[in-house]
C-alpha cells in the first residue's frame, strides 16, 4: 500500500496535536505526495475545493476518519481556493527526509496562509496591493491607531486618526482583505458596523497584543532599535499598539522573522487629499457603482502602466492627490517632458514592459520561498533597469533628474546580483528547488563532478542494456527503473528459458519477470548517491545565492519604487498624448477654470456618440456656488462629476481632459450623489442623504471642492426644498464653510438664491425644442430654468404610450388649475410659507397638505383621473328649470347648499 492508503496509527495523534495548536486554521498535512486534512478540515476543504472526501482506518472510538487532500505540486492553486474564500490555511511540512526517518515523520506547521498575507505572484492581483490592517481604538484619546502592511511587497504604515469619518476613508483606500482588532473592541458597537461594512476576514488578537508596551517591544525587537523616533511614532500610542499587534500577527503566521519590512513609515493623512468613502464610491475612481468591478472607473481608463509595481502606484497616486502645488507641477513637469519627447517615452515603456514585479520577486527572495525561476526574473529586471536609466540620461525636468541619479546609485548593488544570478542559476531551473537543475554548469566543481557521475553511470545502464541484449539472446530484454526496486532488468515470460543463472529475481509480474545482478546495483548506488548529493548541494548553493540577494531588500525595495514612478509618469504622458489632455495649470489660487471639460471616462465609453464638452468657472469671489438645473439624463450628474474628476487629476500630476485647465489646489473634494436604503444598518435613502450631507457640512473648508447632485429627495417636496435650501445658505456662509460648490437640483425654486445671494449663480441644460420632439443639447448655460421634461424622459425610458399621454393630459390639468398636490387651486395669499424663502407661489408641490372640503379633495380628484361626476351634479343634471317654481328654486337652493356642508349666512 502506498503511504496514501496506509499511515502509521500514530499519523493522527500526529495531527491531531498540530490542530490543537491552530484551531483556528485549516490544517494541510504534508504526507508523501500529498497535503492531506482530516476530520471536519477534510469536510471543508472537500466542499469547497470541490474534491473527493475519502476516509482512512477508524479511530479509537471505531469511527471512520474522514480524509480529503490534494497533490503537492497543485498545493498553491487550491490554497488560493481556500483562501479567496476567507479561510485561514496552516501549512504542515515533513521536517526530515522519509527514508532516513526513525518511525512517525517529524512533521511541523512552517506558515499559515490567510487573505491578508498571501504572496504567490500566480494568485494576486497584479496591480492591486494585498493590504493586511490592525485596528486599535484609544477611547481616552478618542483616537485610531491604523496599521497597515502589504506583506507581499514590504510596504509598512502607520497612523492615526481622528474621528470615524477619516477611519472609514483610510479603509476604502486601502481596502484590506483581512483586519485585525482586540477582542475587547469586538464589544462596540463600531466593530459591528466595520465587520458588515467591510465585508473581508475579521480577526480578534488578545487584548495584551495591543497594549502598549507589548506592541512596541514587538516593533523594537524586529528593527533592531532602542526607539520608534527614527519612524516617528514614539510618542503615537494608538498607532503603536496597531503596528505592534500587526507585526505580532505577521511573525505567527510566517513562523520566521519578515525581514523584507525594512521601515516603518508614519504617515498623516494631513499630507494628501483625504477622498471619504462617498467620493470614491461616487466618483467611481477604482470601483464601479454597478458591480465594484474596476470596469468603467478612472482607474481603468487611465491605466495604462506596464509594470505592476506601476499600476499598484497609479491606483495610490489616484487615492492619495497632492496638496502641495510645487510637488504637483514637479510631477507635470515630468509628464509634459515625456509628452514632447515622444522617442524617450517609447524607450522608457519599452525597456520597463520587460521589469518583472521586484517589489513581490525580492519579498519571496527575503522569506526563503522563491524558485529558481522567480530568482531568473529578478536577474532580467536587474538587467533592464540600464537601458531605462540611460534613457533618463539626457532628461532635463527635476523629477526625471532625481529618478536617474537614484537608479545610478542603486546599479552598484543590483548589477553585481544580476551577475551573481546569470553566472550561477540554471537557465531553465523546475519549479521546485529541491530535485536539482538548478546551478548552472561551470559554477561549482563539486556539482559538475557529480553530474558528470550521473551522467556517465545513465549512459553505462544504457550499454548495459545492450551488452545484455546480446549475451543473452533476448532482443526485448529492457533495464528499467521505480522507486521501490531501483533499477532492474524485465525479461518477458516467452524468454524465461533464456535468463542466464547469474541473473536474481526480484520481482513477478503478470507477463514478465524482473531480476537484478549484483554488477546492476553497485552502478545503482554510485549513480542514485551521485544524484542525491547534486540535489542536496545544489539546493544548498541555492539557498546561500537566495540569502546573499536578500541582503540587499532594502536597496532592491528602493529600485522597484523607482521603477514605479518613472511607470506612472510615462503612463500619465501616454494617456495624454492618446486622449488628448493638456497640462493644467496648478496654483494656490481659490479659482477653477476649465474650457471645453470632458469626462474622462463617459467620453471613451460612448465614443460614437460624441462628447459634447463644457465649460465652467467657479471660485470664492463672485461664483461659489453653481445651481444647476435641466432634465433627467441631459448630462447634469456627468458634468458635476467632470469638474471633480478633471479637478483629482490635476492634483495628482495628470494633464486633463480640456482644452485648458487652471485648478486652484483644493483640500477636500466632497461629493453627495444619488441614496438608496441601507437596509443592512436600517437606514433609510433619507437618513443616508442626510448622513452624507452631515459629512460635508461638518468636514468641508473654504478651500474644499464640494459636489451635490441632489438634495432632499428621499422626503417630501417641501421638506426637501426647505432643507436643500438651508444647505446651499449655509455653505455660502463664509463664515461656516464658504466652499466652491456645484448644485444640481430638481428644485427649480433654488434658482431665487442668486437673486438674494451674490455669490450664487444660475446655470441650466441646454434643451432645443419644437412641435416634434425635445433634444437635450447636453451644453451647460447660464440662467435657470423650471422645466425638468419628465414626461420626455418617461418615453425614452420606454414607458408605455397610454402612459405618457395620460401624464400629458395630467399635467395640461394640473398647470391650468395650478393645482397644489393637496388639490386646493393656488391662490398667491393663501398659506403662504412663512420662512423668509422668495418661492414662486404658483408653484404647486409648495402647498402644504390640508384637510378641506370634499368638493376641493375632488378638485385633484378631477384633475388627476377621468372625472367622477358629483351627486350634486347629478341631480342639478336631472333637474328641469321650466317645472320648477321661484319658491320650489329657493327651497332646493338650500337644500344643495346643506349638502355641500357650506355655511349660510
């Protein structure tokens, strides 16, 4: 039986010891050929790999065991299965070679494998960073510790911050696979909200992992130092206790030191435009509303990197813009050099389209996981960092200077390791790096020697073969071999009669014999130990290669930066020169002027349609705040979102889609756009309008850019007018916020906020219109305007034809009688609002609800459905006036009036 089908009774104990220790995990257990789970894992891992669930003999208690596994050689595949899927892997290894073992296989967990510390480059997002975070919430401080680690690429954060707003921010931009937080917060009432917010593995540490003191003697031991001043966050309590507690969580799952972490960068979210959470999801910059895919975002369509370590920078650049104008314009600069220099930037792509991602290849190198072949990639992005930095040689911007000096200085460390690998490494290594191949021939005598023995022994079992042959007369005598009786000879039934004396049986077979001589098995063991001494040596060079790379983590992390940026500003040069953008002007300035804006996604999805491109001007000395009103679907919401867009990319050091481009550096761009339930928190579209409102008016300064399509939809019309309107008062207030601010509204009584407030102006969409059809002209203009054309909008969207006549006839009754939506006809004194709102009094959805007559509730009544005909009615029809006598007339007279329930005098 093979190991597979029998294992030593003392297997599960084995195992059973080993899940003691990682409950918490899916345990796969290295046996043979195979990474085997037992118990409730095995049912797991069979349900959602999707494999066989066998058992294997009974335990103690004469139950079957149920047992799944999978190969070892397809071990990453179904690990990213499990993974993906949210579940924690420990990975068990045989820690001592079979043969030679002494009984049970010592066996040991080596890593455990969760969503937040995967670093296989086949099962990663490329271009998106693999963030792992930690939580630490300091109630006296009211402050958050926010520790963030990419154990794949070595990049280590921290900070802290103030308030949930922010929290939330930091977490949609890094959007984590796994958070870890302390049990004790678990108790609040935020952890609930984060763990159905996030949607991505939780984990609880122990309270003690995020005191202070532990977390920061975790820090110090792993940098080697007697401080965190150096990283400067000594003195940052919650955001020590988070990197503690994170760094804690990374060496118990790596089962060894993660030395690829060379720093611990402090950051502020003061440094960068902090995007909340709503503006990110509204202005779809890395995730799409409709299916949080990257299809159709701005990530998308400005990706155009060649590296990944240049996509993963683009997609920080776009969620982190700059808030200093001269780093902006430095980056611009080098954007519009690339730009004109066309031969330059077609070298630089050129040479960086053949860069592997280094930032993930040195930190498989520095964990002791890398192949061969991952060891080859990095020697040929070694190699091609030369012809990119000689392409910067003759570059005259700061940036590129900068970026060609740093890459100078870094090839007298990476172009020895280059040749260190390209002398050393098999040009064509397996996958593993235990079954040899892998030292190049003319590397080290040792292995040649050995190889040589291989070699010239296979070549003698060859000969022997046909020496064989000849001696004996059996023409189909063949020398073979397996992994239980080494190397034998076959000699089929037919010829038994002819199988000379010295020859000894070994083995029998259905239709043929096997026999060895002793001359076989003396060749045997000096080819089989020549071949297991290469593997071990080789494996052992192997290893002393790998670790001589890894010494230089540091300065290998500093080139894949490098190669990051130089990427992004090609990238940003080529989208340019490929959709037309132009260079914007960035300055401190209060102003935002664009001329012929487009959107910069809208324009590439419908491009045979056409964009019609628009202008705008706004500012904080005589155009604050923009009331823009038009139709359903005549462009208003792309425009809004084109403004931000056009103003995000300037400050990231994008040219922009227009004509031309001035953007006053903004601190915040917020935006409120659309609501739908949150059923989850039990919210409704209101409450979340309003929580999204709040946000703003709460957080926006004089310098911020603020987006609001839509107010006060989610109630009725006029709680919804009298909030809108409150809103845009009191972002005009210099005093409360004084903001740049873009309206759309549907609110067409907004429009009088220009008469009262100077900084307000009307704008309105464009709309040709005749006898036939309406066409929206999608320009933006200046004035207001009171038609919204819902009736119009209703008929493109497909709305039945008897639908939309009836709404005709409906709104022809409803403008003639300009009735109310209570169905009083308007009457310019009565009820009038008494806020100190100029609204046009005629307009019907301002009347409150009131309970008058029934003759006025059926004045809607008539106005809204085929007309009901009234008792009164009726009888005053049936009635003949030639019958009736003057006193019969009086008498009914007041009759009709008691039944109209009106008063007599």
């Amino acid at each position: 039986m093979t190991s597979r089908e029998k294992q030593s009774p003392s297997l599960m104990d084995q195992y059973n010891t080993l899940k003691r220790r990682h409950g918490d995990a899916v345990l796969l257990c290295r046996v043979g050929d195979f990474y085997e789970a037992f118990n409730e894992d095995a049912e797991l891992i069979s349900r959602v790999l999707g494999i066989a669930l066998t058992g294997r003999d009974k335990d103690k208690n004469g139950n079957r065991v149920p047992m799944s596994g999978v190969p070892h050689h397809s071990l990453d595949s179904h690990l990213y299965k499990l993974v993906k899927a949210g579940y924690k892997v420990a990975i068990c290894e045989q820690m001592e070679d079979a043969k030679k073992a002494k009984g049970l296989v010592k066996r040991d967990v080596v890593r455990v494998v969760t969503p937040g510390t995967v670093t296989d480059l086949n099962v990663l997002d490329q271009k998106a960073n693999n963030y792992l975070c930690a939580i630490h919430y300091q109630k006296r401080s009211s402050t958050f510790g926010f520790a963030v680690v990419d154990l794949s690429t070595g990049e280590f954060s921290v900070t802290e911050l103030e308030g949930e707003s922010k929290l939330w921010a930091e977490i949609s931009r890094t959007a984590p696979r796994e958070c870890l937080f302390s049990e004790d917060f678990a108790n609040d009432a935020l952890f609930e909200q984060i763990r159905i917010d996030l949607g991505t593995t939780i984990n609880l540490l122990p309270d003690w992992r995020f005191s202070h003191d532990t977390a920061r003697m975790e820090l110090l031991d792993h940098f080697g130092t007697t401080s965190l001043d150096g990283f400067g966050c000594e003195h940052l309590l919650s955001a020590t206790c988070a990197a503690g507690a994170l760094m804690h969580y990374l060496l118990e799952t790596q089962k060894r030191e993660v030395e690829h972490l060379t720093t611990l960068k402090t950051y502020s979210t003061a440094s960068f435009m902090v995007l909340d959470a709503d503006t990110q999801r509204n202005l779809e910059l890395t995730k799409s509303m409709r299916d949080r895919t990257e299809k159709g975002t701005l990530l998308e369509i400005i990706d155009n990197t060649v590296t990944s370590m240049g996509g993963r920078r683009l997609r920080q650049w776009i969620l982190q813009p700059l808030l200093e104008v001269d780093l902006v314009n430095t980056r611009l600069d080098a954007v519009e050099e690339l730009k004109n220099q066309i031969h330059l930037q077609e070298e630089l792509r050129e040479a960086l389209n053949q860069i592997y991602d280094i930032e993930r290849l040195i930190t498989r190198i520095s964990l002791g996981v890398s192949n061969g072949r991952e060891m080859l990639s990095l020697k040929v992005s070694f190699q091609m960092v030369k012809p990119a930095q000689q392409s910067l040689a003759e570059s005259q911007s700061t940036l590129l200077q900068t970026l060609n000096e740093a890459l100078i200085e870094a090839a007298q460390v990476i172009d020895p390791l280059a040749n260190l690998i390209e002398e050393a490494i098999h040009p064509e290594p397996p996958n593993t790096i235990t079954e040899g191949n892998l030292i190049k021939d003319g590397y080290n005598a040792e292995v040649d020697e050995l190889r040589q023995m291989t070699t010239s022994g296979k070549n003698w079992i060859a000969e022997l073969q046909q020496r064989e042959r000849d001696r004996t007369g059996i023409t189909s005598l063949k020398v073979g071999f397996n992994q239980v009786f080494g190397y034998y000879i076959d000699v089929t039934k037919t010829n038994l009669d002819l199988v000379p004396e010295d020859y000894i049986r070994k083995q029998t077979l259905v239709n043929s014999e096997r026999y060895v001589t002793t001359e076989l098995k003396e060749y045997e063991s000096k080819i089989l130990n020549a071949e297991e001494k290469a593997q071990a040596l080789e494996y052992d060079l192997f290893c002393q290669i790998r670790a001589q790379v890894a010494e230089e983590t540091e300065v290998t992390q500093k080139v894949a930066t490098i190669i990051a940026t130089i990427d992004c500003l090609a990238n940003f040069a080529y989208v340019a020169s490929k959709f037309d953008y132009t260079k914007p002007v960035i300055d401190d300035s209060s102003e935002i002027v664009i001329k012929n804006g487009r959107h910069p996604v809208v324009e590439q999805l419908f491009q045979e349609e056409g964009f019609v491109p628009n202008d705008v001007t706004i500012n904080c000395v005589d155009q604050m705040l923009h009331v823009i009103t038009g139709p359903n679907m005549s462009g208003k919401s792309t425009f809004l979102r084109q403004v931000a867009l056009i103003t995000l990319l300037g400050q990231i050091g994008s040219f922009v889609p227009a004509s031309a481009a001035k953007v006053g550096l903004v601190d915040r761009i917020f935006t409120r756009v659309g609501a739908s339930d949150n059923l989850v928190k039990g919210q409704s579209t209101f409450l979340v309008e309003m929580n999204e409102t709040a946000n703003i008016l709460n957080n926006a300064t004089h310098r911020s850019l603020i987006i609001l399509d839509e107010i006060g939809r989610g109630t009725s019309t006029f709680d919804g007018i009298s909030i809108a309107w409150a809103v845009a008062e009191y972002i005009l207030d210099q005093k409360a916020i004084g903001a740049k601010t873009l309206f759309a509204t549907h609110y067409h009584e907004l429009i009088e906020l220009a008469g009262k407030y100077p900084l307000a102006k009307n704008y309105n969409v464009a709309v040709h219109e005749d006898s036939q059809q309406i066409t929206f002209l999608r320009r933006i203009v200046e004035g207001g305007t009171d038609q919204s054309y819902g009736i119009h909008v209703a008929k493109l969207a497909g709305l039945p034809r008897s639908v939309t006549d009836r709404a005709h006839q409906i709104l022809e009754g409803l403008e003639q009688h300009h009735l109310s939506i209570d169905g009083e006809a308007s009457d310019e004194k009565a009820d009038a609002p008494k806020a100190d709102v100029p609204i046009p009094p005629k307009n019907p959805r301002l009347r409150r609800s009131s309970t008058k007559s029934t003759f006025q509730t059926d004045a809607l009544q008539m106005a809204l459905f085929k007309p009901k005909t009234h008792p009164i009615v009726e009888q005053l029809q049936n009635l003949d006036l030639n019958q009736l006598a003057p006193l019969d007339a009086l008498n009914l007279l007041y009759e009709l009036k008691n039944k109209a329930d009106l008063p007599t005098k």
